[in-house]
C-alpha cells in the first residue's frame, strides 16, 4: 500500500491506494548434489530484471555442502526461502517448492543451470502479450567441458501463441520445444490437480501434456535465456533398468490418456512412444542379455505402430527409416544403429 495525493474539490488529499505493481512468480528450484553449480545458478536467478519474486530453494536431503549455501542466500535475500527435506527425488522436490508457493505464475530452475537476467521477464511479458496460460522460452545447451553452447532449435517465427491441440502435437512431433519443467512460467492454476510423479525419471514427459491440455493457450518467444548444463554425473546421462522401464511406461500411459482426453493428437503420441523406444533400444544394444526383457518390449511397441509412422510426414526422417528398416529384421536395424554410432552420426 502507497500514500498519493488526488485532488477533491479543489484540494489535494493524501490517501492510501494500491498502486498497480508486477504479480509475484514463485521460482522453484530443487537443489541435490549440486554444490560446484549452485552458486552461479543461484546469482542469475537473484539477477533478474523482474524483481517481484518468491525464490523457493528445495534442499533434498542434499550430502554436501548445498543445504548450507541455501541456508546462506536466504540470509541476503528475503526473496528465498528454503525447504529442508529428506531425499525424495527431484519430482518430489518440486511437489514441496508448488506446496508452499504464493505466486500467480511459477517458473522452475535447475540448480546446475544458470539463466540471462531477462528470463522471467521476457516470459512473462509473452505470457501477458499473447493472453496465454503458459509462456515457453529458449533454451542453450551449455557443455561444462568445452565450455561451448548450441541452440537446439531454429524456430521459423520468433514468437507466437499456440492452442493446446497445436501444443501438444508440436511436443509430441519434438520439432520446436521440449517437455522439460524449466524455460516455462506457468499459471499457478495449472498445478491445482496436476503433480509430478514421485520416484520416477521422466517426470517432465509424465506431465508437460497435461499441463498443456489443462490450457486455452500457449505462447513461445525464442530467447534462449536459459543455460542448460550439460555435466557428466546427471541423473540424466546415467543408464539403469527403472529408467528405461519409467520412461516405457510414461509412455504408454501417455498414448492411452491422449487417446481419451485428446484423440486428435494420437498421431503425434504414436511419434513420441516409438521415437524414444527407438532411443532407448539404441542405447541397450551393448547389453542385449541384460536389458533382454526391455528390447522385447520396445521390438513389440515398433512393430505395433510402425506402420503409422511410416506414412506420417510430419515426423522426422530418421524416425520413419527406422520403422522401415526395422521390417528387414531388429538384428540388421541393430548393425546399422551400431555402424552408425561408429561414424559419429547418431
């Protein structure tokens, strides 16, 4: 609440109003393991432009020093508050940072990321442009090694707004964005009784198309603002069974809940489950005897929707070669997945 002066009557008043301000975003970033980052994601993210936030620091039972370094952020800045939990992976994290947030919109960070000081601002000012109830950014993938980054993405239009069938198939066809949790600032009303999944690995897959179909719109603007680390040692470049069995069945459940909420987008559903399936049985060729069951399991889904995705257009190239080539057995698709592997092509 501020003091003005109006005029009434000829004679100037002092009265309290509320002055028209920025809505608050809450800004959740789960915190594990993460100590050589978390300070410089930590610093970009008090950085921004757009200062009215609620900095939400999810420490998850993290065994070095990151719980510490929170602690002491939150001792310069009255924007952070901390939450100190046992470990529960990084879905249940971020289920605690959406429990306690106060923002009309929310934004998630990766701690090992960093992003540019106009990050949220530039999100939310598309979010308002274009009326939408979800705002997606650019990304740029930072490799920690050779300290080099590339865009992953050449959008044709810099900008634009999306309706949630456009949405969800421009997701599921892989052409413009990903599904990732970060480079997007939600209304908070999106997560009203939708949650990500706790202890399973591709949560952000799990959930982006319910977030989407739970909207009227969705609005992009290409920026790049967000740093994406790429660092050996992530969850996400370490191979185990859960995970390839976690992402078949999001998939799966993600084919079936599309057939009955959004039936227009099964095309595109059918795109993502054999797109990574074909990823994933790439990656599980050196230990054929050891993943035997989940290669079963990939064989039999190819085989049940290669057809489809041969004669769908809209996907990309090297998707339906595979299904193509798949008809001439798995045993010669798996030598040309290895030779290629050999010549630095996939």
């Amino acid at each position: 609440m501020e003091t003005i002066a109006v005029k009434i009557g000829g004679s100037l008043e002092v009265k309290e109003a509320k002055l028209p301000c920025n809505p608050l975003i809450s800004v959740i970033i789960p915190v594990y393991k993460v100590e050589p980052y978390l300070r410089k994601c930590l610093d970009s993210v008090l950085a921004q432009t757009y200062a009215n936030l609620q900095i939400i620091l999810v420490d998850d039972g993290s065994p070095d020093n990151c719980g510490k370094i929170c602690d002491e952020y939150a001792g310069k800045d009255k924007r952070i508050e901390v939450i100190h939990k046992e470990n529960g992976g990084l879905s249940d994290a971020r289920n605690a940072g959406l429990g306690i947030m106060k923002g009309e919109y929310v934004a998630f960070v990766d701690s090992d990321d960093w992003v540019l000081p106009k990050y949220i601002e530039d999100m939310y000012e598309n979010l308002k442009k274009y009326n939408s109830d979800l705002a997606i950014s650019g990304i740029a993938y930072f490799y920690e090694h050779n300290k080099e980054y590339k865009y992953p993405y050449n959008m044709k239009t810099r900008e634009g707004v999306w309706n949630r069938e456009q949405a969800i198939n421009k997701l599921m066809y892989q052409n413009e964005f990903l599904p990732s949790a970060y480079v997007k600032l939600y209304k908070v009303k999106l997560f009203e009784t939708i949650k990500y999944p706790k202890g399973m690995y591709w949560e952000d897959l799990a959930t982006a198309y319910r977030l989407f179909f739970a909207c009227d719109k969705i609005s992009y603007l290409d920026d790049k603002n967000y740093f994406y680390v790429q660092r050996r040692g992530s969850i996400l470049h370490k191979p185990s069974i859960k995970k390839m069995n976690d992402a078949l069945d999001i998939l799966d459940e993600m084919l079936k809940w599309i057939k009955e909420n959004m039936p227009v987008c099964e095309k595109s559903a059918i795109c993502r489950l054999v797109g990574l399936n074909f990823h994933i049985y790439h990656s599980l060729l050196k230990d054929k005897n050891e993943y035997r069951n989940e290669i079963a399991r990939i064989e039999k889904n190819i085989k049940k929707y290669r057809y489809e995705i041969i004669f769908d257009l809209k996907i990309k190239n090297k998707i339906r070669i595979a299904c193509l080539l798949s008809y001439l057995g798995f045993g010669i698709l798996g030598c040309i997945f290895k030779l290629f592997k050999a010549n630095g092509e996939i």
